[in-house]
C-alpha cells in the first residue's frame, strides 16, 4: 500500500472514525457484560481509582461540560452507581462518590476494557500498539 502524502493524511478523521467504532463497540460490551455504559465506566473508573470528586472535576478530566456531566452523574445517581452530597467547601459544589453497586461496576467494566484493549493489542501488534498509546497520549495531553 502506497503512503500518502502527509499534506494529504486525514489524521483527524481518521481518528474520529476510528475512535467512534471503537467507542460503539466498548459501549455495547460494557452495556451487556457490565451493565453500564461507556460513559458511565468513565466515571466509575475516575472515582475507583482517585476516590470522591467534585462534580467540575470529573468534567475537567473527562472533558465534558457542566450540563453533561450533571445529566450523567444524575443518571447514575438513579442507578444506584454513585451519591452526590453537597460539597463542604463549597455551598454550589457537590461531591460525588461510589455506592457499593458503583464498586462492583466498576470493576466489572474495569475487567471488560481490559479484554478489549487486550484484543486491539492483538490486532495492532505490540510495537504498534506502544506507538498508537504514545500518539494518543501526547494528543490528550496536549503535548
């Protein structure tokens, strides 16, 4: 297969359409085998790992918007996933933190991510799959 040209590489969407059908996908794996969504593991993930966060942290390190994360954080609530109380050092604020039910789900979605990096690994190669994690990276990041 030819090369093309840098001044004609579609990075962008490339990337978008690539990051779309892997986010399709991981959705679908996590919905049956975790009983959440992507979304929501993202979430879960963030509070396993860094415990309690105010409500504009999550948005902050998951790069969504108050409304969005609001919206989320509520559909979880509901769920029985996470508690939201207010925050102590700020009357606006409010904490978010995992129920038992968020733990378990997370972990469960935890396992699932971890198979399904395991298999892009698989399709792209070790060496790949380091160039690919660096990129990304250095994209999110900002670098």
């Amino acid at each position: 297969m030819a090369r093309v040209r840098a001044v004609d590489r579609r990075l962008y969407l490339l990337i978008e359409i690539a990051a779309r059908r892997l986010h399709r996908d991981a959705d679908a794996r996590l919905r049956q085998e975790a009983q959440v969504s992507a979304s929501q593991a993202a979430v879960l993930f963030l509070l396993l790992r860094r415990g309690e966060r105010r409500m504009g942290a999550i948005g902050e390190v998951l790069a969504l918007g108050a409304p969005a994360v609001t919206g989320l954080v509520s559909r979880m609530e509901k769920a029985g996933l996470v508690t939201r109380s207010p925050d102590p050092n700020d009357r606006r604020g409010a904490l978010v933190a995992l129920t038992e039910a968020g733990r378990e789900a997370g972990e469960r979605a935890d396992a699932v991510l971890r198979a399904f990096n395991g298999e892009i690994t698989e399709r792209l190669g070790e060496r790949d799959a380091d160039i690919v994690y660096d990129a990304l990276t250095r994209l999110a990041t900002g670098e």
